[in-house]
C-alpha cells in the first residue's frame, strides 16, 4: 500500500501475511464480495460512502503533515529533491495493508536486490499491532458505525473469528509480508480472540495429567504407572531391540572408537521404549463423500498487450517478469481497477492476486505529474514493475526499523507505502509529517487474515484517518477465501465495488444477505466453499499419537531423503513445536548417526536440510530463513502459520500440517504455498484418531482429501538402514515385512527418545513443546471442540510423539489453564501455571508471531545459536 506522506504519498498498502493489502490511491477502499458466479458483478451499494465522510481524525495529522512536509533532501538513493517539503507537489499515494507478517518475503529479495539503498526493503521487524484489544465484536456497532456520521469506532469490524489459534499465527505467524508486497501487520487484539479461555470445555483438572479420555471412546488405556522406568510391561520386541542395538553397537569398532554419543548411551542404564504399537486406539475408517471441489482456471490466453497500459510497464511485465498472459483473477481485476473502481477480489492462492492490483496501481501513477526522482526501493514485483518509472517512490513499514528512519523516509516522501497495520497505526498517531491528502489508492490485501487477527480496531484507524483528510480514492480488497468478516470488512471499506470471484462456483453470499443472518462465523465456515488448485493432490494420513513424531520422520525420509528434489513446508502450532522438533529431527535425522552406517554412505550422506520459522525469531534471522528457502530446490522448512499466507515460495511440492489449522480456510492458505500458479504441489495432513472428523468438515466445504496410509509411510524405514535391528541368523530384509518396520520404528523412537533424555535440558524443552502444543489445542474454536478436544487426548500417548518416555507430571495446572474452570479454585491455584500461564502463554505465541516489531515484551528467540539448544537456559518460556 502507499501511503502518501507529507511530501506525497500516493498509494497505501497494508498487508501482513496474512495482511491486508490495501492500496489507498484516490479516495475510496473497496471491499468485495465474490458472491455469485459472475466475475464482475456489481457489489451492492453500500453505506460506506458516509462512513468516509463520517471520518473524524485528529486534525493535528493534516496540519503536521503540512508542517513536516518541510523537509529536504532526496531519498538516499539520491536522486533529487524528494517530495520534500516545500514545493513538491504531493505525490499521490497509495497504500497497501497487509497482515503483519514477520516475513519480508519479497521484501527481503528487494531488499537484498537493492543493497544501496538504505532504508529500504522489508525491514523485518513485524510491525506493531497494537493490540486490538478493545475489540468490539457487536455487528451492530458496525453497522452504525459505517452509516454514522461518526468516525469508526474502534474495533466496530466484523467480530473476529473466534476460532483463530494462537499459534501461529500461527498463530502467529505469519509470514510476514513477505511474499506479497505489502502487508500489514497484526496486533494485541489477537490474543483476545484467538485465546478463546476454553469456554465450552468442561475439563477436569487433573485429567490432563496422564490421560485426558481413553480415545474412541474404550476403555481407559490407563497403565498404571510406578516411579520405576521400568514399570511397563515390555513388548518382547522392543526390549530385544534396545538390548540388539546395544550389541550392535558394540560388535562395531568404528562405532565405539569414534562416536561418543554412542559411548555416551552404552553408559547409561537400560531404558526400555515402551511399546509403539501397542494400546492404539483404533484408525477409524474416514468416511468422506466425494465433494466436487471448487475449481478455477488460473491461466487465460489474453495477454497483457491487450489492455491500456504504458508500453513500458507491457515491456516489463513481458521481458522482467517474464510473463505474457493474464490470470484469470488478473483479466478480471485489471481492467475494473483500470476503469477507477473499487473491487472486492477473491481468487485461490497462488494465481497471481499481486499483479491483479499492482499492474494498475502502478499504471494509476506513472501518470502522475510530480514524478520524484528518487531512488527505487521496492521489493519484488513492486520493485520489478516500477523499474521502468523511477519516480514512483515504494517505501515499507513493517516494524524491525528505527521508526526514526521510518520516519526519515516517510518524510522524504513515499509513493507507494506498504505497511501491516499496526506499524501503520503506531506511526499516525506518533509520526507527525504523516499525512494521507493525497492517497488515491488503498489495498487492503489478505483480508481475511487481518481480521482473524484481530486488526479491526488497527483498520479502523486507518480508515479514519484516510476518510478524514481524502474522500476520494480507489480501494482494492483481496482475500483467497472470503469470509463474513470480510464481506463486512468490504462493505466499509469500498465503495460500490465490483465483485470478482474467479470460481466457477461458490455460494458466498453478499455481504447484504449475511446482515441479520449468518452471523455466526461457524455458520460461514460451513458454507463457504474454497477453490483449491487444479493440481494440487491432497492427503490425510491418521495416526496414533505415539506413532506420530516416527511416522513425520519416516514421511521426512522417503521424500526429501529417498525420492529426493523434494521442497517441503511443515506447519505445527506453535513456535516451541518448531524449535523442539527442528533441533530434533535435525540431530536425529541428519546428525550424527551417520557415522553409523558407512557401508550405506550414499543414503546417509544425503543432505537433508532443515530450517525453521516462526515468530518468535528475530526479524532478520527470519528473513535470512526465508531467503535460504526460497533459494533452495530442496529441503524441509518447519514452521508455524507465519508462513501459512501471503508468501511465494516457489518449488515447494509438500506442504505438511503435522497439527491440524482450526479452520477449513487456514487449511486452504497453508496448502496454497504449493501448487502456486498451475504447477503440481501435494498436502498431507496427520490427524489423530480421535480427530478423523476433520475430514468431512473439509469435505463440507468442498475439500477433498485422500487417504494415505501410516503403514505405508512408515514402511519406508526399509530404506533406511541406520534404523536396521541387528538380529542374529535373520535373513536380509525384504519387502515390507510388517515386523520388521516396526522394529524400524521402535529403533527410530529409540533414537529420538534417546536424544531427547540425553539431558536434563532436553526433557525440559520437550516438556515446554509439549505444552505449548497442549495450550493451541485448547484455542480450536468452539464449533471445532467434537473433533479437536484436549480431553481427547492421552497425554501418556502423545509425549512419546515429543520423545518423552513418560507423560509429564507437571502439566496439570497448565492444561486447567487452558480450560474452563469448573470447580472452586484450589487454594494455592494462584500460585501455579494456571489460567493466567496458559493465557500468557498463548498470548505470547500470538504476539510473537504478529507483533509489529515496537512491541518490547516478548522474548525473542535470539539469534545465537547456542541459545536454541535444547538444555540451555535461556530457552524462551
Ligand atoms: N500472469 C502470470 N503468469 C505467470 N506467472 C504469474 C502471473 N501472475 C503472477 N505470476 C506468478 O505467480 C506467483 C503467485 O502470485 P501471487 O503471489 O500474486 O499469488 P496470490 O494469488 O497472491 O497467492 P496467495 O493468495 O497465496 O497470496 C508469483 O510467483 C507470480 O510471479
């Protein structure tokens, strides 16, 4: 988005990931419904218009804007008098909104594409979103306020989705803004409604603690257990395994010589690895209809020479970009943006939304007349298509920066401003050279996204601020999915817009049937209906939880080990998951076993790479992740929902959901980051037994998935000799021998168990990973409680899946945090992890994953690595 600043500001985008992109340029927002079939279909009128004129905003902005607006010099890059204060005219301004994504996707690439040019790229930092605290839920405030001839009250958007998770964002998550060229970030307001406290869930507080509910419904697996490790009944099996293993090792010289973790672990005492395949609830059989999936052509045979624009922005989309025809969702956008109007674009992920807008955005204002010579600071496309006209001046703010060179540079003047929105927020109402007089654009990109959460109040801000000093702009809004939130979100940010849905087929209703009806966003979920990528393949692979961490590493191996070229994302819930299990299967996996195995050295030495992201790292080790990704043909990203929007990842051909997203349209945007624009992708997502309904809440919404069998994935450990049982007198392996991958498996668990006991320090991060998956749990939203419920789970189970050899005592206060309380509390309650643990704990993993960048209270995971082990102190908490 641009944002035209005291000198000018042209344009105005707010994205995060999962950002709004919103391009503010003349003067109004326009906000969309994919409703009905037709791909431009008139919106209907809305009452935004007064909403607009309603708008209140400080004064003190115009009149400080003016005033700042007195400063000199030219943008480092040097060119000449920038926008500066006197004399320029005001450049126009578009703005773009985005999600607060950490992820500076493409601003990064611009970024490093542009080193000279300070100030500029994807400042990692997120940006500040302040908390969207203040969130008011009540439609009908929202109605009042968009007809009102008062500014929005904050917070008056549609009622956040209650079931957005904290994590993630993964909740956090957000990848930042990256693969879009503006975004927006998310703020507090998120902690509120994704940390649904557990209302509705009527937990016991000692369940938790080792089994929360015997699964499907049998009787208690409940083992009972004795201080002494070895308690449990042993499967003949897998005590010989341990006790195989250890002979191995010793009949082997080179093992003993030169490996001391093997020294290491002959020395311990023996610790037997209870049965995996014992004690199982039963894989339900997944019942699903066949659901005719909602289809969209991505590619037209219309090429870009066809439309009116400046020859050299035809040239450069043709001989930069290296693309000649037109999407679908771009030959039906492009020409109604061209024309002034607002627009309301849905269209599925990865079929090029960006240029949708960004073509006539920057065709809207190379026209302009104050043509700054300033040096280009874009990233990416934005970046690509300007470089033609070197006088539309992009600028980002997204947090990470000083926002005193934010402000430099806001003062020096910027064309196109791409912003999250709470970055955008923090500098309207403490950056006084701000000013939106000569906005013409405003994208709002990811729409969705930002409303989950929970940037209502941010929006409203900016709106406000919009209205007050322009009337008169041009408003894009996009989302791959739409939502109710959105189509409200719409109807008070655009102005009599044309609705552009690319399916064929879709029964989202306008925004004007929704009023007074399907209120609820549980009602949306189940009718809206998402267009999933031709060529996507989709699968779901039921596991028991004790299976679930060998059979991800077995998947792990037969693609990106065995079958090779293989780049792929794995989404889990919260950032302790993914530093847990990158350092795990990291030393597992691809550390130090090695050496184990020389006589199957081109297995082993087969590189497997293994990177992660979420929102508690630093910006700028994120965005050096997020580059090595994107340059990499191979390897295995371990992630949260950060990366879940907004990011254009090329090549990747798995995305893995390891935890289930707590919504059918988080599901769709994490599966779009492959299968992007026509290529071949495929998804996996691993439920749980108790889980297996999930399916048929996809199949509700036209989402189709196939089976994939645990067996099967696991069989690949027959490729693996590294995880081979030693038995004397046994025959060379064959096939698939069912014993035998078992064996496999109970080796590889022993690994991963081994590993994770090897320390005191280990246990506690496992633990910490554990619970923070336990706390996500509890934020599924209420109508996801039947199929995603903490006490459908067996904590004994699961801590084998985080290489736990028992369930954790520890965890009951934690869990009861998550939960709604029920009884008196207990007395010293208080004084232990309880509800506020869990909350805070939740809102830190929410923070940190959307934070604007100007927040101070999360702990950051720092960039030395020595910090991340598993066993150091300083392990975020
Ligand atoms: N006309 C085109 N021909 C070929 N490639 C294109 C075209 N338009 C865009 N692309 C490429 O398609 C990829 C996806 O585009 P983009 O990121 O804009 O998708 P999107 O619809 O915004 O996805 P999402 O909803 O997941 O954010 C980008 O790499 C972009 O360069």
């Amino acid at each position: 988005m641009t944002i035209s600043c005291p000198p000018l500001c042209t344009s105005l985008s707010c994205s995060s990931t999962a950002m709004l992109r919103a391009v503010l340029t003349d003067t109004r927002w326009s906000s969309d419904q994919a409703s009905g079939s037709s791909p431009l279909t008139p919106c209907c009128s809305r009452t935004a218009g007064s909403l607009r004129t309603a708008v209140s905003r400080n004064p003190a902005l115009g009149a400080a804007a003016a005033a700042s607006s007195t400063s000199e010099s030219s943008p480092s890059g040097g060119s000449s008098s920038a926008a500066g204060s006197e004399g320029l005219p005001p450049r126009s301004a578009a703005a773009i909104l985005q999600p607060p994504l950490g992820l500076p996707g493409a601003c990064a690439a611009a970024a490093a594409e542009a080193p000279g040019r300070p100030g500029w790229g994807c400042p990692a930092a997120a940006c500040t979103a302040p908390g969207a605290a203040g969130t008011d839920r009540d439609p009908g405030r929202l109605r009042q306020g968009r007809s009102g001839a008062v500014p929005l009250p904050l917070g008056t958007f549609p009622p956040p989705s209650p079931h957005r998770r904290g994590h993630g964002p993964a909740p956090g998550t957000v990848p930042g803004p990256c693969g879009r060229s503006w975004a927006m970030a998310a703020g507090g307001t998120l902690l509120l409604n994704l940390s649904p406290a557990p209302r509705g869930r009527s937990r016991q507080s000692g369940a938790l603690k080792r089994k929360l509910q015997s699964p499907n419904g049998n009787p208690p697996l409940k083992r009972k257990r004795k201080p002494s490790i070895n308690t449990f009944k042993k499967p003949a099996t897998e005590v010989d395994i341990r006790q195989k293993e250890s002979s191995s090792q010793k009949s082997t010289p080179k093992k003993q010589l030169t490996d001391n973790q093997n020294e290491n672990q002959k020395s311990k005492p023996f610790i037997k690895t209870s049965s995996l395949f014992r004690n199982n609830p039963d894989i339900p059989k997944i019942h699903r209809k066949a659901v005719q999936q909602v289809q969209e052509n991505v590619f037209t045979t219309d090429s870009f020479s066809q439309l009116d624009l400046h020859p050299h922005l035809i040239s450069t989309i043709n001989t930069v970009l290296k693309i000649s025809s037109m999407t679908s969702v771009q030959k039906q956008t492009i020409p109604v943006l061209l024309q002034g109007k607002d627009a309301l674009v849905r269209s599925q992920t990865g079929s090029g939304k960006t240029l949708a807008y960004g073509i006539p955005l920057v065709q809207s204002l190379q026209g302009m007349e104050s043509k700054i010579q300033l040096a280009l600071q874009s990233f990416d496309t934005m970046q690509k298509l300007l470089k033609p006209f070197a006088w539309i001046v992009p600028g980002v703010l997204m947090g990470g920066e000083k926002r005193k060179s934010e402000k430099a540079r806001l003062r020096k003047g910027i064309n196109i401003l791409i912003s999250t929105p709470g970055r955008l927020v923090d500098h309207i109402k403490s950056t006084e050279c701000i000013h939106f007089r000569c906005t013409q654009w405003l994208i709002i990109d990811e729409a969705d996204r930002i409303l989950d959460l929970g940037f209502e109040k941010d929006v409203t801000v900016i709106l406000n601020a919009l209205n007050a000093e322009r009337q008169t702009r041009q408003n894009v809004l996009l989302s791959a999915t739409l939502t109710e939130g959105v189509t409200r979100l719409a109807d008070i940010s655009l102005n009599d817009p044309v609705s552009i849905s690319i399916a064929d087929e879709t029964q989202i209703r306008p925004a004007s049937q929704m009023d007074g009806q399907a209120s609820s966003s549980s009602n949306c979920m189940e009718q809206e209906n998402f267009a999933v990528p031709e060529k996507l393949k989709q699968y779901v692979m039921v596991v028991p939880s004790k299976l679930r961490l060998v059979t991800l590493a077995a998947f792990i191996l037969e693609k990106c080990k065995f079958e090779k070229h293989h780049k792929m994302i794995i989404f889990f819930s919260s950032c302790e998951q993914v530093e847990f299990y990158y350092e795990l299967l990291l030393k597992v996996l691809s550390g130090g076993l090695e050496s184990e195995q020389p006589e199957h050295s081109s297995l082993s030495s087969a590189h497997l790479q293994f990177l992660r992201l979420h929102g508690n790292m630093e910006q700028e080790e994120r965005t050096e992740v997020f580059q090595e990704f994107l340059k990499s043909k191979t390897g295995i990203l371990l992630c949260t929902d950060v990366a879940a929007r907004g990011l254009d990842l090329p090549q990747v051909t798995w995305i893995v959901q390891y935890n289930a997203p707590a919504s059918p349209a988080e599901y769709i945007h994490r599966i779009g980051r492959t299968a992007r624009i026509g290529c071949h992708g495929n998804s996996l997502l691993v439920l749980a037994p108790s889980e297996a309904e999930y399916v048929s809440l996809l199949a509700s919404h036209k989402i189709n998935v196939s089976e994939m069998k645990m067996e099967k994935v696991l069989s690949s450990l027959m490729k693996d000799n590294r995880f081979k049982l030693h038995r004397p007198g046994r025959k060379q392996s064959c096939g698939t021998d069912p014993q035998e991958v078992r064996e496999r498996a109970t080796v590889l668990q022993t690994r991963f168990e081994d590993h994770v006991h090897s320390s005191e320090g280990t246990v506690r991060w496992a633990k910490k990973a554990l619970q923070s998956f336990l706390c996500a749990y509890t934020t599924y939203p209420r109508n996801l409680k039947h199929i995603f419920h903490i006490k459908s789970l067996h904590l004994g189970h699961l801590a084998k899946s985080f290489g736990l050899r028992d369930a954790p005592q520890n965890l009951t206060a934690f869990s009861a945090a998550g939960s709604k309380k029920k009884a008196k509390p207990r007395p010293k309650r208080s004084d232990l992890l309880k509800k506020t643990r869990g909350k805070h704990c939740l809102a830190e993993i929410l923070r940190s994953e959307y934070s604007s960048g100007m927040d101070t209270g999360v702990s950051k995971v720092k960039k030395k690595k020595n910090q991340r082990k598993p066993g150091n102190q300083q392990i975020p908490t």
